[in-house]
C-alpha cells in the first residue's frame, strides 16, 4: 500500500476527529442534552446516531472514496442544524455546534480524499475528457 504523507495523515486526522465528534455530538445532544420529552432517549439517539454509523468502518480504516461518499451523510446533519437553528430558538446554541462539526467534518472529508486520492493515484477524468471518450465510442458504434 502507498505509503501516506505526513499532511495526509494530518488531514485524515482532522477528518476522523470530526466525524467521530458529530456522532459523540448528536448522541449528546438527543440522549442527555436536550431528550424528546415523549420519547425513549437512547432509541432517538441510536436513531440519529445510526447514519453516521454506514461509513464509520472505512473511515476509521482511511478509505478516500468512503470520506468522499460519507459528506452524502453529512448532509441530513447541516440541514438539522439549520432548521432548529431557525425554528427553534432554544436549541440555536445546540445547532450552532452542530453546524460548525458538520461542517468541519466536510471539509476535511473532502481533502482527506482528495490528498489521499492523488497519493493513491485515484482520480476523476475531467469532463471534456469524458465527453470525448463517449463521443468517440459512439462514432466507433455508427461506423
């Protein structure tokens, strides 16, 4: 395997600490922080928690294309920490954070894959290159 770069790891890091503070983060905020009144708490932290859990293996093992995908997933988190934080006022502090930790984890996700990528050779064809690719396969087939 391509030995990683010492900014790599560092990113891979700072990508890894993220993610795994948004999951300590929800888990928090719906378990202890802030519980539904009505609900069990620990069924609607697990429930929350649940997502973040599908990439969390080839996070931890430093996957880039499960850090590239796992910002699909981090997603759902950015849109509930913008709702709350303009619905409901009381938990605005709460959605900050979660904001903030969502968005640290994206961005990290994002150039852990992209340095990690390039190390492992791992790269996406630029689109006019793909369009000719096709447009050239296509005449091959007319022919």
């Amino acid at each position: 395997m391509t030995p990683m770069s010492p900014s790599t790891q560092n990113l891979r890091y700072f990508a890894l600490t993220a993610n795994l503070s948004l999951i300590l983060w929800v888990g928090l905020w719906q378990s202890v922080i802030s519980p539904h009144p009505h609900l069990n708490n620990l069924v609607v932290a697990g429930m929350w928690i649940l997502p973040m859990l599908f990439p969390l293996k080839g996070i931890l093992e430093g996957r880039p294309y499960t850090h590239a995908w796992a910002n699909f997933i981090l997603m759902f988190y950015f849109l509930h920490g913008l709702t709350i934080l303009w619905i409901d006022e009381g938990e605005r502090l709460l959605a900050l954070i979660e904001l903030g930790i969502t968005a640290a984890a994206f961005i990290a996700n994002i150039l852990f894959a992209r340095h990690r990528g390039r190390e492992l050779g791992i790269k996406l064809k630029r689109l006019s290159q793909v369009e000719k690719e096709e447009r050239e396969a296509h005449e091959k087939k007319e022919k």
